[in-house]
C-alpha cells in the first residue's frame, strides 16, 4: 500500500506535511512517496529518524497556490506537486494521492488524471460539518454549483458507500436538505430529486431541515454545492463568533483558562472536519483525498489512514457498482412514468 | 395609529398577545384592535387594568394553525382572526395588522386582501439571523423558494428600504450570499442577479459568504428562500447544540448557573428574530407583521412599535417609489446589453 503526498500543501508548507507522513510510516500505515521540491523534502526529513521507513522521494516543480485558477494552474505548472503526486496513481506506483492543499487543484488534477466515474460529471466533496454528528456525510460543499436532480441522486449514492464502507455504518439513510421536513415541502429541484429518490432503491428518508443538520437526523445529507458550501462557512464563522461573544460577555463571570478552554469545545462542534483528517473525492476514478490545509501531523497521519482504507475496501469499485446499478434503476423506471 | 393584532396566534395564546398590547396601549404606541374569539379576549383583557387604555375587540371565529396549509385554511375559515384583522387593514380600520401566529396564513392572509406591490410576485420575509450582526436583514427566509435573478434585485430593494428607514442605516451596503467573495463564483442565479445589480443603481458590494453572515459584512444580505431557511435554521440548531454540547462537556469545570447563563447568551446570538419583536411582510401592498410564535410580552409590545414606526415612515410609499426606480433603471439598460 502506497501513498502519495502532496508534500508542498498544507498552510504550514512542508515541515508539517513531512512530519504527519513519518508519523504514518511510522505507525505502519503505509509505504509514503513525497511529492515536492526535492531539496525541501530532503531537508525536512533530514530532522527526523526516517533512514529505516517505508518512505521515498519523486521530485516536482512548484506548487499550485490556493488563490490560483486551478485548471490554469495545471496547464502553467505541469510539474508542480499535486499534479505529479496525481500522476503517481495513474500510473500505478501509487494506490492514493493526498493532498492539504489547494482543493481546487486537487480536483483539477484527480478529474484531468483520473478521469471521473461512468455517470458522475464532477466529483463531490463530502463530509461532517457539526462536531455533534461527526459521522453525517454532507454533499456536495462546494464543487458543483448548479445540480440536476439526477446529480444529487449520484451525491446519494456516492455518500451511502462511503458511509458504509469508511464510516461502517450499515443501512445508512439519505435524506435532502430542504426548507421543511414534509414531503413536497422545498424548491422545484428538491421535489424533482424527491421522485427520483423514490424509486432508486436507496435508503431515503425524505427531508432534513437546516437544523437537523446539527442532530445527524440523516447519516447522508445531499444537497447542491452552493448550499452546502454556504452551510459549512456558516457554521465555522458561528463557531468563532459565539466563542467571542462568550469570552467578551461573560468576562466577569469566568476566568481566561475556562474561555480558553470553552472556545476549544465550540471549535470541536463547528469545525469537526479538522478532527477528521481529509476525505476523498467522490467520484473520481482513483484515489484522492483533500484535507484541511490547517491540518497538523495528526490529521495528516489521520488522512493517510483513510487513504489506505479506501484502498482495503476497493472503495472505487464499490461506488462504480452502486452507482451503475442505481442509475439503471432510475432508467428502467422511467418507461412507467411517463 | 390603530393596530390589529390578531389575539388567537402565538405559541402561548391569547394571554400572551393581550398581555404585549395591553403593554404597548400602556406605552402609548397604539390603539389596539383585538381580533379574536370574543369571550376568550374579553376574559384576558379583564386580567389587566384597561378600561382607560385606547383598546377595542373585533372579534373573529377560530385561527387558522401553522399546521395548516394556508391558501385552504383561508378558504375554510374565512373568519379566522387573522383574516378578519388583515380585512381591517384593507378597509382602512387599522394602519397595520400584527400576527405571532402561522407565517403562511399572515401572508396568504395579505397577498388576498391587501395585494402585492407592482414588481413583486409574492412578498418575502426579512430580518436578522445572528445576534452579532442584529441589524443585519437577510432576505429571504422562505417565502420565495425558487427565485429568477430580478426577483432577487426586488429582495435587495426591500431589503434596503427596511434598511434604511426602519433601522435608520443611512446607506446600505447589499451584498449577494454566494460560495465566494470574488465577482464570477457562484451557481448561474447568482451570476445572473449579479449583472443586474451592477446595473441597478443600488449599493451593492458584490458576494458575501456564509462566514460573513455571522460578522455583518452587508446590511442586506439577498438570497432565495430556500437558501435563507435553512441558513436561519441551521443557526437556531446551532445555537441549542452548542449549549447542550457545553454544558455536557465543561459539567466538572463550571457550575450550573454559569452554565444557564452561557446558555441564555448563545441564544441570544443565534435567536436574535426574538429580541426584535417582528419583521414586515416585504412587498405586501399594506403593514402586515408577522413575529416569532414564542414572543412573549416584550416581543409583542415590540412588534407593536415596530408597526407604528413602518406607518409613520410611510414604508409601503417609500418601497414602491424605490421599486419602480431600480426596474425602470433595469429596463432602460436592457437594450445596451443586447
């Protein structure tokens, strides 16, 4: 089992990257392959005791910045990290690619490399949001904007494998963000999505509401990635604000280390997806995991975990055979519908 | 200045709502016209001291709930109170109509009997979301689920008369809720709504996120209905979460008192629709205010002055003025951009 990192992403560059990756080759999960400017990474391992691990080096050029188009990134950089760590899978000397850091270029280079599975237009991202329901999948946050009904099926789909098989969750439910929890209630595309749903052989439960999301009333909550990117800043931005807010209000009520200690647990609830490491991309053809770039070694060591899990339980093919099975399902329906 | 306040809504009943204007007679914001069954209100008023006070009844027959769908319950009760005390608005008997009750039957209530401001298909609902950004009107929250970009330029117009003539802010700042600050991201509504608001003449700063949300960074913040619903609710689920996850977690660190009142001020940021009494229907062609069910007394004194002020203002004049402004300015510019 080998994994790619991206050893240029991530906010605190390669020092942190190179940390977390011997810690995982040190734990034993996995075979590392560092993808960066190779006097850096040398560098960088040279302050560890690595000599002994499971861990090499393939040189690249640069890096793809956060604040760059990605697609023209790509194109201006064709050396740079994440792009010849992606390389790496297509190619076969890698099992899985990991990288913290731009998601842009991430997906960029998994759709360009990788391709995307047989009835998925643009892979989604997906994962918990709320630190109380830290195994609810929400999909899409962010790739794509304006979805057919027959995509957010596809998010259903893509977030019911990885329930399964990364989260263990057995049956797990799906249900649509929405404005009200009765049948009908929401926008022409939910009500659309509703009827497809209905018939796809998948465990829907119906509509969640916004405040649902905090209770993990659904294990799989699919929307468009304009709401779900809304929703996750939304409750990141709540996070910090309510942790001001308390340490200014109640300044005479409680002393420095319990509002120390008090925005701590607030992070844990608004931001759980530090916690959790990096998810895959959901969709692509391959590999590919996009983490926090404000990730520490021990989610970098978390996120390589995941890596070599998907790769255990033939996480690509699961969702290909889910998915193509759930597709014909919604085809050979269709006849009785019209 | 007469209100009708429609006595039978709100989660505690008529108690509570005698009990707010019975308040707000005492203050001398209004004449009141109680609209309700006519022993029920007879009884309340006779708890409180308001012989003296400027307060009638006009009495109606049952309430339409919030579990009813709304256009059918004002077929089925067409005496129900908040029927009869939209009527009194229509037939200029009261400046204004005050509802705690159902949302749906206040507007369906409204848009039968006092009608829709030329440019407005159907009225949207307005009003703050987070307790750190309490003037903030975000519009709207789930009147309009499906929304064409004009109609999001007529929710910045209202949005900017509340804005500026009820809250006193002098020019404000309308921005678009989107999945990026940079001018181009977003899903096409946004994209589409963004060149029309360029060309608008309104002050419009371009996209918010959902972080910003939290912070104020625009006055107004315009998005459909279905996005705003479930923003709003993910905050109050946030709000009682965060509570519920604090005092579970710091129960060896803090006492109990500490612990209610860390409650009380997280509430205060994420309920902030409660401080504030009441929003107007936007767009409605007359004054008709819809609160939150769980108003107590203060909120409804509250909703009461707030009615008062949209009268003195001549808020559905300035409204309409602006409205057929910035859609004159939409229509002249047309030809240019063909």
């Amino acid at each position: 089992m080998t994994v790619a990192i991206d050893a240029m992403g991530g906010d605190d560059g390669p020092s942190t990257i190179v940390e977390g990756s011997v810690l995982a080759a040190k734990q034993g999960k996995a075979n590392i392959i560092h993808v960066g400017d190779q006097d850096v990474v040398e560098t960088e391992l040279s302050k560890h005791e690595s000599e002994s691990l499971p861990i090499t080096i393939v040189p690249s050029n640069g890096k793809i910045e956060d604040t760059e188009a990605p697609a023209l990134g790509l194109r201006q950089k064709p050396k740079a990290s994440i792009v010849v760590a992606t390389h790496l899978v297509k190619s076969g000397k890698a099992d899985a690619v990991v990288s913290m850091g731009s998601t842009g270029a991430t997906m960029a280079s998994a759709v360009v490399l990788l391709g995307t599975i047989h009835g998925i237009d643009r892979p989604a991202i997906g994962g918990p949001i709320v630190g109380s329901a830290p195994n609810q999948v929400i999909l899409d946050l962010g790739s794509n904007l304006d979805c057919r009904p027959q995509q957010l099926v596809g998010f259903g789909v893509l977030g019911s494998v990885f329930s399964k098989v990364l989260l263990k969750i057995s049956d797990p439910k799906i249900g649509l963000l929405s404005v009200g929890s009765e049948e009908g209630k929401g926008n022409t595309q939910i009500k659309e999505a509703t009827e497809l749903f209905k018939k796809s052989g998948l465990n829907f439960i119906g509509n969640v509401e916004g405040n649902d999301l905090v209770t993990g009333k659904a294990d799989i909550v699919v929307c468009d990635g304009f709401v779900g990117n809304i929703v996750m800043k939304l409750t990141e931005g709540l996070g910090s604000e309510i942790s001001k807010y308390l340490t200014e209000s109640m300044k005479e009520t409680i002393d420095s280390d319990i509002a120390a200690a008090l925005s701590r647990e607030i992070f844990k609830v608004t931001n759980p997806a530090a916690a959790y490491g990096a998810g895959p991309l959901l969709g692509v053809n391959g590999i590919s995991l996009v983490g926090h770039g404000r990730s520490k070694q021990n989610e970098i060591a978390g996120a390589i975990a995941t890596a070599k899990r998907a790769v255990e339980v033939d996480f690509i093919n699961q969702i290909q055979k889910r998915l193509s099975k759930t597709l014909s399902t919604l085809t050979e329906n269709e006849p009785d519908e019209r």
